[in-house]
C-alpha cells in the first residue's frame, strides 16, 4: 500500500505504510525513538511514518512541607513551584481532511498536535531545623521528567498490508482489551475503534504513534 501521508496545520494521517526496495540498517527495541533512515530500507520490508514519542522517566523526591501558620511559630518557611510534569505536546484526532481524495473514510482522519503545558505543586517548604517545630510532614512527589524530546516523525519498519490477518487483528484486539483498551470487533480490517485504542496504548506505552510498527506488536506478544 502506497503511504498516504497529508499534512495540514502539523496533521498527520495515521496507519500509513509503504513497501520499498532499498537496504536497511533498523532499529533497536531498546530505544522506540530510533527509526529507520529513508533510504536505508530492507528489501521486502515495509515501513511507515510514525509520530516518535517523548522518552519519560518517574522520579520521587522527599519535601519537608510545613502544615503550621508560620505567623505563630517563628520558624523559616518558603513557598515553591516544583514541577511535576513539564511541558509537552501530544497528537490527537481532528475532524477529517477536506482535501483528502481517497474514498475511503478511514483515510482521511487526521491527527493534529496540541501544546499541553507545565503542570506544577505549590509547596511550603520548612527551612528551619525540624527541632523547632512538629507542625511538618514528609511529603513525596513524583516528577515527570523528559529523557529525550519527540514529536517528529520517522520511518519504522511495519507490518505489510498482506500481514495484517484475520488472526493478528485477532490477536492486536484481545491485547488491548487485557490491558483496559476497549477495541472494535472487525476482523476484516483495522477499524478506528482499535485504532484509538492501539494509538492510546502506544502514547501511553512511550511508543512510536501511528503504525502497526514492530516495537508495538512486540510490547503486544502479536505474533504474525
């Protein structure tokens, strides 16, 4: 199948693919954000544009947070903003590209990229010795903070439309609803219904968004 790829205002069509004839040097499954070179594709082998996602790590961090009124105690107490999560962006589906010329529906969805900005905690923290007063607690706060930046996009290697069977659409459904994603039913094709929860489970799994690419069907067990 030919990629159909039609951008408008950062829209970008999802579940294309492609089939080409060139060599290929792949990517790893340890880091979801490495693509595949265009011109450097495997003979045989099919290859998409996916949308390639942020790289997040958790971290913990304990706070003495004062719970008084420092009015009536004399103790050092200073309000701060951590940042819990910084700022983003993320991809999500819009109305249907009026331009579009396939006549086929499913093609013409696009998805459009939003800003989501910095999420913070306002804190009052204790500065004074934890001997000079009991009005504290230790509180802990989770950050989300950013590994690598995505929201580019980049060739990774696909299933090939004559992959995609009654059984691994089977299969890419029942993984989905195990893990909470409601999917549609059709086994004759990948409809939007599993397509919304395929593209939640990768943003949510910090995978490429947007095709059926292997790191995908892999985190899924989808065997083909």
């Amino acid at each position: 199948m030919k990629t159909k790829l039609l951008f408008a205002s950062l829209c970008l069509l999802v579940f294309s693919q492609c089939n080409v004839s060139q060599n290929s040097l792949g990517y790893s499954s340890h880091n979801p954000s490495r693509g595949v070179q265009a011109g450097q594709f495997e003979s045989g082998k099919c290859y998409g544009q996916s949308i390639v996602p942020d790289i997040r790590e958790k971290n913990a961090e304990s706070y003495i947070v004062y719970t008084g009124d420092e009015t009536q105690e004399d103790v050092l107490v200073e309000t701060v903003q951590i940042e819990v999560q910084p700022a983003s962006s993320q991809w999500i589906k819009k109305k249907a590209n009026n331009n579009c010329v396939s006549t086929d529906p499913n093609d013409c969805l696009v998805w459009c990229r939003v800003d989501i900005p910095a999420e913070y905690a306002t804190l009052k923290l204790l500065r004074s010795d934890t001997t000079e007063t009991t009005n504290y607690e230790i509180r802990e706060i989770t950050k989300d903070n950013v590994l690598s930046k995505g929201g580019f996009t980049q060739y990774f290697e696909v299933l090939c439309q004559s992959q995609v069977t009654t059984a691994v659409l089977q299969q890419i459904q029942n993984a989905l609803s195990a893990r909470g994603y409601e999917t549609g039913d059709d086994l004759k094709q990948l409809d939007p219904k599993t397509k919304k929860a395929l593209t939640q489970f990768q943003r949510d799994s910090q995978l490429p968004v947007g095709s059926l690419d292997m790191q995908t069907l892999a985190t899924l067990n989808v065997y083909y």
